[in-house]
C-alpha cells in the first residue's frame, strides 16, 4: 500500500471488547488518496495519448513528489524485467523555475522510442534507443534499488543494424553493483504496474510507461 504522512486511528469497542479496530481512512489520507488518484489519472492518459498539456504533466509528477510517497512493492514492481518506455521529460530548469515559483512548468514529450529494463534477477540495467526493425542502440550494466533511490552504471554498449549484432566493452563487466558516489541515479517517487515516475541526478524529472506486450517484436531488441 502507498503510503504518506498521516496517522491511523484505534477504536475499541468496550461494549462487545472485540479487537481493536484500526481506521485507515483519515481525513488526511483521503486527500493524499484524491490527489494521487487525479494526479495519476492525468499521468496515464498523457502515457496512452500524449495529448495532455505539458504543464498539466508536469504539475501531476510534482504533485506525486511533493506527497513524498513510498511503497514497499515499488522495487518489486521496478525489477521484474519489463520494459518502460519513456515518455516525458522535463529539465532542471523548468523544475527549479516551479519550486521558486517563477514559472509554471512543462517539458516535453519525449520524441523517440527509449526505453529502459530493470531485472531483479540479474541485477542488470538496460537503457535503449529504438527505431522499429531498423536499429537500436542499448547500454547495459548493473543497478540496485535501496529506498527510494535507484543507481546505476553501464559497463557495455550494444548495436543494431537489422540482422547485424555488435558489441563493445565500455569498462569492465560489472558484478554484484554497488552503487558509487559518482554514478547517475533515479529518485522512484511513484510506481504502480503501468507508469513510473522518478527524478533523475541532475533534477529534471520523468514518466515512463509499461510497453506493450508486441514492443519487442516491433523493435531490435537485443
């Protein structure tokens, strides 16, 4: 369950003494509810139709950041393999411009077929440009989860060119990664099983969506 600040409630009942009862539902938590079913709700249609506004995206992910939410299912969720394209961006600037209140916001759709795989399993991170049947360009490499914090490092580069394969070392094969001062990162502040929202290293933030099931049949998946 996604969690925030708020607090639970006992109620005992002193007629029948049955087991305490523990109300969930506060006022609080149905607000931090509202806000993140209609900031969630907006994040979903702009992943399946990319006709939302950019500062009404942008407003959405700040919303869920600014909510400070957390869920232990997150890494779970992350890891499992699949792959999530991503499809919107917003830069640094824009961002601080909000936080100052200085500006309203936005980004952009991002323009081209990216997309990045996590896999628990293997501990491995692949981040890829795709363009259909033609080629794709991928960076592969070790990841690990720890809070709400995902870091990351790439320690080879695949390319292909239709039925042409190749492959070439960028550093030495990474085993069993642990993250280090220097290596990019994701702060994860929204998960569910079809959009992931998180803040990268250098403070623009973005929205990725589930790919469908055939992404890999229309792409040179490595």
């Amino acid at each position: 369950m996604v969690t925030s600040k708020g607090c639970l409630v006992q109620h005992r009942c002193t007629r029948c003494r049955q087991r305490p009862l523990v109300v969930r539902a506060s006022t609080q938590q149905q607000q931090v509810s509202g806000q993140v079913e209609k900031a969630v709700s907006t994040l979903k249609r702009a992943a399946a139709t990319r006709d939302v506004k950019p500062v009404q995206v942008f407003d959405a992910m700040r919303q869920l950041e600014k909510l400070k939410l957390q869920d232990e299912e997150w890494p779970g969720i992350v890891g499992r393999g699949d792959r999530w394209q991503l499809v919107f961006t917003t830069g640094v600037a824009k961002v601080r411009e909000a936080m100052k209140n200085q500006g309203k916001g936005g980004g952009n759709y991002f323009p081209l077929t990216a997309a990045q795989r996590w896999d628990a399993r293997t501990g491995e991170i692949e981040n890829g440009i795709f363009l259909g049947l033609i080629a794709a360009l991928t960076f592969k490499g070790g990841y690990a989860y720890q809070g709400k914090k995902l870091s990351f490092d790439f320690d080879r580069l695949n390319i292909k060119l239709g039925p042409l394969k190749f492959e070439f070392k960028i550093k030495d094969a990474i085993v069993d990664y642990k993250p280090a001062a220097k290596d990019p990162f994701f702060i994860i502040f929204y998960v569910d099983d079809e959009v992931i929202c998180a803040r990268g290293r250098g403070g623009g933030i973005a929205l990725w969506k589930k790919t469908e099931k055939d992404f890999d049949m229309k792409n040179l998946v490595a």
